[in-house]
C-alpha cells in the first residue's frame, strides 16, 4: 500500500487505480465486487468462506491465549505518558494491541511481520505484473499467512469485479483480473465485459453509488456503498438478537468479504 517517489503504487493499487481512470473516462460507469459468490454460498460454507473462517478461527484462539496474558500482566506498566505525547498524537505511545501492519522507524513499514521488500518479492502476482495482487494482499492482511497459488486462485475467484451502467449490469468474465494491468483500458474494456443475472448486484447499493458524481472523490463513493449495503449486514441482523461476541466474528468476517 506503500506508494513511491513517482507516484506509482508499490503493491498492485494497479486494478484498482486503472477502474478509477475508467470511471473518469466513461461517466456512466461504476466498478465494484459482486457479493453473490460469498453471500449465495454462506448457508452452504462455501470453500472460499470455509477457508478464511478457519484461518481466521485459529487466530482467534491466539489472540485469546494473548489477552489472557495481558490480563495476567495488567498491573506492569509499559510506557509513562508525557505531556508532550498528548500534544503530539500519541506518537510512539504503545496503546492498542494491533499486528496487522507497523511502522518501523529503521526499517520501513511491515505487513504482519514482513518487510515490504519480502511481501513484494514472496506473495503471489497477476500474470506479466510486477507486484502482488491485490488479492494476495488481502489474503495476508486478514489471515497473516502468506498465500499459496491454490489459496491465490481461491480469492481471485471469490472477487471477480463486476461492472455496472446506468442502462445494464455487466460483469468480467473469467480470466478477468490480468487484463486489470493492460496499459490500453478504453481498448481492453469491451473485450471484458458479459450479460450478468441481475441478482448478482445490490441494485439498491448501485442506485445509490450513481447518485454520486464521477468526479466526487473515491472515498466518498466508497462511504455511499457501505452505508446502503448496511442493510444486507448478517453481523447486524444476529447482533439484534443478542447474540455472543463469540460467535458474532463469523458474520462480521462474512459482512466484511462480501464488502
């Protein structure tokens, strides 16, 4: 997520930085994810999700084991806060237990525990790139293992882009991802795109996302979406019922991939 001195993206901001383009380029289009492959399968654990769950389940177990020792040593103090740390952000003040990335002040950022030159060099990438997927990042990211090409090919399966118009929902077909990198996007986008069962969208979710400008900022797009997916959450409708934080992560790990 590193960006260089040129601007470029270090590890494969490619797919997503071109569908940007796209999207300035040709107003009536908008780019996202299709749930359907997770959401559809969810009932009947599908691989992808049966795969993630269980990485995921057994960092919970770890986490657990670590809290308890944290309880363990909850009278120990780790670092006196000076007036100055308060003016200053609480930089450098260890204050959350967080493993997903850090900031080394000698060595650069670090991906769970991996150098950015290890994660550039180690995980998987798209046919003819230079860096990771963004896939393959993701997979790192949320489980903490670098994955295998099996585990690579499972998540690029799982997030097949989809595109959507105004006039008609199209989706990329299956070989997709590695023209993400083709430098020619106005050539490559009609070869991408095929007719989709309109079921595969959250129709509601577009509806609201195209209300947006193309030129409003990505992020601003990206806040539209969440808050009108908000009510597909299987995390929200089990946590009306009162529901254990114990067994709320799976869901919440379902809302979040199908995000």
């Amino acid at each position: 997520m590193g960006v260089s001195k040129h601007g470029e993206g270090l590890i494969s901001w490619s797919e997503m930085a071109l569908r940007a383009r796209w999207c300035r380029s040709m107003p009536q289009v908008r780019w996202f994810w299709s749930p359907a492959r997770i959401e559809s399968e969810t009932n009947e654990e599908s691989q992808f999700v049966r795969h993630v769950a269980n990485k995921t389940r057994a960092r919970l177990a770890e986490r657990a084991q670590l809290v308890q020792q944290f309880k363990q040593l909850k009278n120990v103090c780790i670092k006196s806060v000076s007036a100055g740390d308060v003016v200053g952000g609480m930089r450098g003040v260890p204050s959350l237990i967080w493993e997903t990335s850090v900031v080394d002040p000698g060595g650069g950022i670090e991906y769970r525990d991996l150098e950015l030159e290890e994660v550039i060099t180690r995980l998987p990438k798209l046919p003819g790139a230079r860096y990771p997927s963004a896939e393959a990042l993701f997979h790192l990211l949320l489980t903490g293992d670098v994955p295998s090409s099996e585990d690579h090919e499972l998540m690029l399966q799982a997030f097949r882009p989809v595109q959507v118009s105004k006039t008609k929902n199209l989706t990329v077909t299956s070989n997709q991802a590695t023209a993400a990198i083709n430098p020619d996007p106005v050539a490559a986008h009609p070869t991408l795109c095929a007719r989709v069962d309109a079921h595969t969208t959250l129709e509601k979710v577009v509806r609201a996302i195209n209300t947006t400008s193309c030129q409003s900022h990505p992020m601003s797009q990206l806040v539209m979406g969440v808050i009108g997916a908000e009510y597909t959450s299987l995390m929200a409708k089990e946590y009306e019922h009162d529901s254990s934080p114990d067994t709320l992560w799976k869901n919440t790990l379902i809302d979040g991939l199908k995000l």
